[in-house]
C-alpha cells in the first residue's frame, strides 16, 4: 500500500478523539474543490458523506485508517495488499492461503468498507459452515470492526445481520448452513434488483456479494447457486464473489476452481502468487515465506504468521501436508507438480568430494527387465571428506564427515548381439555374469553392492549370492544386497537429528530411497561426477513426484511413465546406492554439521583411482 498523505493520519487522530467536525474539515480542505465551513455539530453527517464518496475513489486503505487505525486493522502487509487489489478489479476471486495470513480478516475489512460506499442497495452474504464458525470468523470479524470504528457507522447490528434499513433484502447477512445440508438453494435467485433512483456511479442496479469462508468445507451444494448468481455478472461491480480456503484437496470444488489455465504444471510453489484459472476465477496465493514477519525474522505485523510459528511446520517436514497448506498456502494433493527432489539440488550436487584418506567402492544395480527398460550400474566411492568442490570453487565442512561420490553410470547389455542365438546365455547369467566382472575388475566386494531383485531381478541376485571358487566359478557371495521394490520401509532413520524412522514417515521403500537421497543432495553427503550423464539423471530425479498423505508416498513408475517420461532407469540405479551406504555403515545424514569415526574394514577392498574399463568385454 502506498504510504498514507499526512493529512490523513491527522483526520485520523480527530476521529479517535470523536472531534468529528475537525476531522470532516481536513477531510473537506484536502479532497474537495468547494471547501464549506463545517457547522459546529454537524461533523459526523459531513463524514457519512466524505467516506463512502472516498471509497468510491478507491481509497480503502485511507478509510480504514481513519476508521480502524493501524492497531485495529492494517493494510500494509503483502498478503492484505493482494486481496484488496484484486477484489476491487474482479467479479470472481478465490483466495488459497497457509495460516495466520489475513484471508478472513482482510476480506471482513473490505467488505464493510465496500458495503459503506452504498449501505442501502447492496447485499452481503457470508456464507459458513456453520453459525458456530461463523460467529468466529469473518462475519464476527465484520461485527467487530462496525462496532469498534472510530466513527460511527450506519446500520443496526444484529444477531446474523447489518442493516442499514427494513429491507431485509440489503444489509449483510450471515448465512449458516446446518450440519447434514448439502446448502442447495441457500443463495437461489441472489441477484442485483432495480433502484427506484439511479446511483451516480451504480445506476439503476443495486450490488450484491457472496463471501464463502472456509470454502473447501462449504457443502457441495452451495456452488451451483453461485454459479446461478455470477449468470449477471457483467464486468461491473454489480455482483462480486470471493471464497478463502487454507488449500488441503485438489478434487474439492473449490481446488478445482483454483486450477491454472494452463494446468498445475504452470505454476510454481516459489514464485506464483496469482493467477487466471480454467474456470475463468482470479485465483490469488497467500504465501508464509513471503510474510514480512517471516522474511526479517522478527515481528513486523503482530497477528500475522511468526518465523517461529513458520518454522514448526517446516521441522515437521517440508514434505508433510501441513507444510504446504499452513505454511505455503498450496495444495498438497494429487498431480500438483510437488516433486521429491528440486533441480536447484541437482545444480549443487555436480562436483567432487575432497576425500582424506582411503575410500572404498560401492555398486549399485538397477535391473529391467520390461520392454524397453535399461539395466543401469552406478559405482561410487564412500569415504571421510574435508569438503566438495563445484566449478572449481572447494567449499570446506566445518569439521571432515563421511560423503559419497557417484562417479560413473553405464548401461548393462541385456542381450549380445554377436552369439550365435544357440549359443547365448540366458538373460539373467547375462547380466549376472557382467556384473560379476565389473565387480572383480574394479575390486568392489559383495558386502558393497546392492541389485534390485524385484520380479524376474530375483535370479540375478541369487546367482550374484553363489559364492566365487577361486578358480573363476560362481560369482560374487551371500553378502550381496537385495533390495524388493515392493516392500515397505526400513526402521533406519532418515536423520541423525530425527527420532521418526523411515517406516513412520513413508509408504514403501521406493519412497524412502527418493527421501533419503534429497537428504544427501540438500545436506551435501552425495556428490556426483561432472563426467556422468546429468542431464538423463537430473531429469529422472527431479520429476519424480510425491503424494503426501499420512505416510507420504512417491508416484508409482507405471504413473511416472504414463506422464510421457521414460523408465528412471539411472534415477533407481542412484538412489540404491544411497540405500546401501545407510545400510552398511548405519550412516545417517544430519541436518547440522557432525564429525564421526570409522575404521574402514581392510577386506572391503579400498581403492584410490578410477581406471577406465571396458565394461563390454568378456
């Protein structure tokens, strides 16, 4: 809001004083051109004119002052500013918000100071739940700022009721709709009806709003009668509707009517504030992180959303649903584009981890079986670090943790082309068989690698499991990991700092493997090589989605393909490795920078080089 003219904050300070003649004199001097003396007496019928002339001029903000003071109603913080702007230039207008943001308050604010411009020919209707809410909410809100303005305001307060005359089709009006009421027909045939004098500005219509509160929990019903009322909405100011909601369910009729014109995908969760929807509603964003309270760390705006109450939700888990709909005021639900893991994460993760000492290797095996799904090997190294460098620029930890290196990713062949077809071996000693060499050839043991052994997977890692005989026979040994991608979630933790295992946080083991590498890439435990094919991996990661629910569960793969991507091939391949560094060394990432011991077991075979294979020879 623009700051307030002086003269202003001096009418303001008569009107608290209820010297209604000099605050109707400043007023008078300062906004219009035949300045009259203001009879001793007669300030209070000189301001029941100036003010819903003011209002007519757009100058919310400046009434609200005089009337309500700083104290009592502001309309400085971003969240009001939004509301008032685009309720003033829109007939239809739904406001998504987190919590302690102004949705009710601002909304009662101006719909009390729009009903002042013209009291007797227009028509509110503050449609709740219940009365119960109602009495709590923006109806009681409207009540509280008529009784306490510093300038008496038109209109008898009643019980559900503000009138300014007997008709009882004008006023405001709460309307409650009982338990069990699907509220059909509660607003049927609201609509403007004729004036026996036309308004200088409104004609020979008078107006009418409809305020829908809490409007996820407002019965089904309801929005076909609000449909019916908007049939003559002309642009004007005529007829006006607004909804809030704190944004729990996409599929209710008020998330639906908040979907973007050109979908969800089009909008982002850190930068979209407004927009247009497919159904034609001015769709407005009240956003936590965005609250001055929340930006400066300190109180700005007292009632509004703290850093302190913020932050509780971003503890409980920037994934959890609570978060986004209390704190960022989005929708946590379906098909939103809520992806596990950010792109800006990905950005960070391209470099390398300045390792202190030995290393060892680590593998991990995604295989595919399906059409035309890759087999994919990722081989890392584990080890202590100083510190990561990207672009060239070393950043050092605090105190040396443990950090993993993805340092290649490569394609298994499913099938060798060049073998007579007699001769060829089946597919899984195929891919066993390769493993195997890789494996030995870069001196990884079993006890480092990981296979999924999901569906026909389950040959691979039990040939993979036979012990080697020393003399070429058999292959790796019973230490080989094998992970089901059907089953549930471990009972590791996910931090070092957190007392929820995995298994209370997340619906299956897909989940947790996505989770816990966001962790390592957010806190900077995995690094991945320049020399890997980020772009396919970044892709794979960054648009895998998640449902948050009671246990918070990713997007299954035949849903991810069936959004036009391919198979996460390497995404998988990645994340299993992460899998298997929580496994075998009990390693939990940590949200504060730890130092820890550990001795690196000699048989595990550590190396200090890479050396360039040939992965496609026998």
């Amino acid at each position: 809001m623009r700051p307030l003219p002086e003269y202003i904050l001096e009418a303001r300070i008569f009107a608290a004083a209820k010297n209604f003649d000099s605050c109707a004199e400043i007023l008078i001097d300062n906004l219009t051109e035949n300045k009259p003396k203001v009879k001793r007496g007669l300030g209070l019928t000189y301001l029941q004119t100036i003010i819903p002339n003011m209002i007519g001029m757009g100058m919310y903000g400046e009434v609200a002052h005089i009337l309500w003071g700083s104290e009592l109603f502001n309309p400085e913080p971003e969240s009001v500013s939004l509301i008032w702007d685009e309720i003033q230039k829109t007939s239809t207008l739904l406001i998504q918000g987190g919590g302690s943001l102004g949705k009710s308050y601002s909304l009662a604010a101006w719909l009390l100071l729009d009903w002042l411009e013209d009291p007797l020919w227009t028509c509110i209707k503050v449609v709740s739940v219940t009365s119960e809410h109602a009495m709590r909410n923006v109806f009681a809100h409207i009540k509280n700022l008529h009784r306490h303005s510093a300038i008496p305001l038109p209109g008898t307060v009643k019980a559900n009721s503000i009138q300014a005359s007997n008709d009882e089709k004008q006023g405001i009006h709460l309307v409650a709709i009982p338990a069990g009421e699907d509220g059909s027909g509660r607003l049927q045939g609201f609509h403007p009806v004729p004036r026996p004098t036309p308004h200088p500005k409104y004609k020979t219509l008078s107006r009418v709003r409809a305020i829908l509160d809490e409007a996820e929990e407002i019965p089904g019903g309801v929005w076909p009668d609000i449909d019916n009322m908007l049939i003559t909405a002309d642009g004007t100011d005529h007829v006006k509707v607004a909804a809030a909601a704190n944004p729990r369910d996409l599929d209710s009729k008020f998330g639906k009517r908040c979907e973007p014109e050109n979908g969800w995908d089009s909008v982002d969760i850190e930068d979209s504030i407004q927009w247009k929807s497919k159904l034609g509603w001015s769709v407005v964003r009240l956003d936590g992180a965005r609250c001055e309270n929340v930006i400066q760390n300190k109180l700005i705006y007292p009632g509004f959303v703290t850093w302190e109450g913020y932050r509780r939700y971003l503890l409980a888990g920037d994934s959890s649903p609570e978060y986004f709909t209390m704190a960022r005021g989005w929708f946590p639900a379906k098909g939103l584009n809520v992806n596990v893991i950010p792109r800006d994460f990905m950005s960070r993760a391209i470099g390398r981890m300045l390792f202190t000492g030995p290393v060892t290797y680590v593998a991990s095996v995604d295989l595919a079986f399906e059409g035309g799904d890759k087999a994919v090997m990722t081989v890392g190294r584990f080890g202590l670090s100083l510190g990561y460098s990207v672009n060239g620029i070393n950043t050092m930890f605090d105190k040396p943790k443990y950090g993993l290196q993805a340092e290649i990713q490569f394609e298994l062949l499913k099938d060798d082309p060049e073998i007579d077809p007699a001769k060829k071996k089946t597919q899984t000693v195929f891919l066993a068989d390769q493993i195997k060499k890789n494996c030995k050839d870069l001196a990884i043991k079993p006890y480092w690698v990981i296979v999924d052994r999901t569906g026909n997977g389950t040959g691979v890692h039990d040939l993979l499991m036979t012990p080697s005989d020393g003399m070429g026979g058999g292959y790796l040994g019973p230490e080989v990991v094998g992970i089901h991608y059907g089953s549930g979630a471990t009972d590791l933790k996910m931090f070092a700092d957190s007392t929820e295992k995995a298994s209370d946080l997340y619906d299956g083991i897909v989940t947790e493997l996505f989770f816990a590498t966001r962790n390592y890439l957010e806190f900077d435990y995995l690094k991945i090589s320049p020399s890997m094919n980020v772009d396919v991996l970044t892709e794979e990661l960054c648009s895998r989605r998640f449902k948050p629910s009671r246990k918070t569960k990713i997007e299954g793969k035949k849903e991810y393909k069936a959004r036009g991507n391919s198979s996460p091939d390497r995404a998988d391949s990645l994340t299993m490795m992460v899998h298997l560094v929580r496994m075998r060394e009990g390693f939990e990432a940590s949200m504060l920078e730890v130092s820890g011991s550990r001795e690196v077991m000699p048989e595990l075979g550590e190396v200090d080089t890479l050396r360039f294979l040939n992965f496609h020879d026998d």
